[in-house]
C-alpha cells in the first residue's frame, strides 16, 4: 500500500478481504513504517481473531517472495504503474489473483450549462487535494471553448490565492511534496511544457521553502502531444488546462491516454450527461462533482489504472472463491 493516505489505502483493502473471511498481510510503503506498525495491531483490538492481520516490516526487493508463498492466495496493490506490472507478473506466474490500482491521470470536463463558479471551486479541491499526490486527482481539465476563458480566469486566480506553509498551521491549504523525487519530478514535468512553448497561467515558480520540498501550485495551458505534461500523470499541483470545441472534442482529450481511473464531467444537459456516462473510459464518473473514494461505492480503474475493484459488495467478491453446489 502506497503512502499517500497511508491508513484509508490499508482500511479500503482490508475491510471488505477481512468480511469475506480472509486474514490481511501488509507490506507498507517504506517511508510510513509507524502506519504500518499502527495498523498491525488495529484489527485485532477491534475484535478480529489473532492473526486476521498483520504488517511485515520487509523491503520491497522480498515483496515477490511473500506472493509466491503458497499461504498467500490473492494480491492487491495500489502504487505505481512500474509496481502493478511487478506485481501482476509474479502473481500471474503463480496463478494467484491480483488486484491492482494504479497511477491516474483523470480528466474533469466542463461544458457551457455548468455552473461555472461552483465548477472552479471544486476544480482546484480536485486537483489540490493532499497537495495533489493522489491518483485520483484531477489532472486534465478540459473546457468547452464558449466557457474556457471565464474558467482559465477563474481558475488561476483561485489557484494563486491558495496559502502555501507548514501543513501543521490549520490556514495552511497547500504544504510540501513528500518527497526530494517527487518534487523533481514536478519540476521536469513543468519546465518540459514550458520549453516547448506551454503557457503558464498561475504560478509556476520554483519555491524554496525551509522544513519541506514545496511547489507552488501551478496551471499550464497551450500543451501539446509531444509535451510530457500531456500524457504522463503530474504527482503534484500541476493542473492543465485544454480547449474543446464541443463534446466530441472533449471527450476525444478525456480518452486519448491510457490511464482509466476516475473523471468528472460538469453539465446540466442529460443527453450531454448520458453520453458522458457511457462513454468516458474511466472506472467512475462522477456528474458535477470530484471523483472520491468512499466505502459504498466500488473504486478501481481500467486500462493501466489497473483491474479489479476495492470497496463495496465488489470489493468484497473480489476476495471470494465462488463455489457452485449441485444436489439431487
């Protein structure tokens, strides 16, 4: 489990394996050792028999080991797109089910009957949300051309009244990246676009901030194909921004990469809703609000998002062996 939400990642997993009747086994990120410490002991003092679940404090290099072990009969994984082909490969190879979910890089569509404001508002919550480290952010906005310039407007001003300091101040909404990497990696993302000709609309700069490897929040237009801001997933406050003349266009930008995890699409119009619905390559849709994860809804991707669901009844299934009985 990854450490971006280092206790709901673990609990999403957990509850629905642990109610279909399976014991737990986590290998934790490496840099959230006390979560998974924490979690260790959580179930049992909940109730749960000893040993429904525990936490392995090992590297990633014996992960492939602890798959193959013949006690262990399934495998999820949320993480990286590198860590999901690591993954399947070893449980494919020993014919034990996997599910995984994996980066995103999630688009939020707004055509002209939206109301505007409120989709501005809940745009950057989307994107900003846990400093934007999270697969289900949304990443790619994608405007309709009758609204787009009232949307970029609003958007950025927004984006450049967020206050950025010490996570631990409650006026605090935008802290730093939790990593040295990460944060690097926000920056080749950003100063790739901008050197083949993207526009920066907000922000941008490359702040230097004691107790933290901070990033201004930053919005990018004029992005191209040939940019890797525009197929690689940003893990950071980088939002993108892109025109679309109708709802062909925009749908054509939502399913051009092959990610599939969440989406949001902002209208008043139900026949635009309806083809939204279908069509949208995503595992969720969410109409005129942000995509999140929540304990009655099934989550999970397509494409290299990943297979399988968490959560929900179909969480659960994903856990059991089905069993056909048969009497005369």
């Amino acid at each position: 489990m990854p450490w971006n939400y280092p206790i709901w990642q673990v609990v999403r997993f957990a509850a629905p394996a642990l109610m279909a009747g399976n014991a737990g086994v986590l290998k934790h990120a490496s840099n959230v050792p006390q979560s998974a410490v924490y979690i260790g002991g959580l179930f049992t003092r909940a109730g749960f028999p000893e040993g429904s679940f525990s936490s392995l404090l090992i590297s990633s290099r014996r992960v492939a080991d602890v798959v193959r072990d013949p006690r262990v009969t399934a495998v999820t994984l949320t993480g990286s797109e590198g860590a999901g082909r690591s993954i399947a490969a070893t449980a494919g190879d020993v014919l034990k089910k996997a599910v995984l979910e994996l980066g995103g890089s999630d688009p939020f569509i707004v055509m002209p009957s939206a109301d505007i404001d409120a989709a501005v508002q809940t745009a950057v919550k989307a994107r900003m949300t846990n400093n934007g480290q999270a697969c289900i952010n949304a990443k790619r906005f994608i405007v309709h051309q009758d609204v787009y310039d009232e949307f970029t407007r609003k958007f950025a001003e927004r984006m450049c009244s967020l206050v950025i300091g010490d996570p631990s101040d409650p006026a605090t909404e935008i802290g730093p990246l939790a990593t040295e990497t990460g944060r690097r990696d926000i920056i080749e993302l950003v100063e790739d676009a901008r050197a083949k000709g993207a526009t920066i609309i907000a922000a941008g700069t490359d702040n230097e901030r004691a107790g933290g490897w901070y990033f201004t929040p930053t919005a990018v237009t004029g992005l191209t194909p040939e940019m890797r801001l525009w197929s690689e997933e940003a893990f950071g406050p980088v939002a993108s921004l892109y025109p679309a003349a109708d709802l062909n266009e925009a749908l054509k930008i939502a399913n051009g990469l092959e990610f599939g995890l969440g989406s949001a699409f902002w209208s008043t119009d139900t026949d635009e809703v309806d083809r939204a619905v279908r069509e949208l390559q995503a595992g969720a849709v969410f109409v005129n609000g942000m995509t999140i994860s929540c304990p009655e809804l099934p989550f999970g991707g397509i494409k290299r998002s990943g297979y399988g669901r968490e959560l929900s009844m179909e969480g659960i299934r994903e856990f059991c062996n089905l069993k056909t009985v048969w009497m005369a």
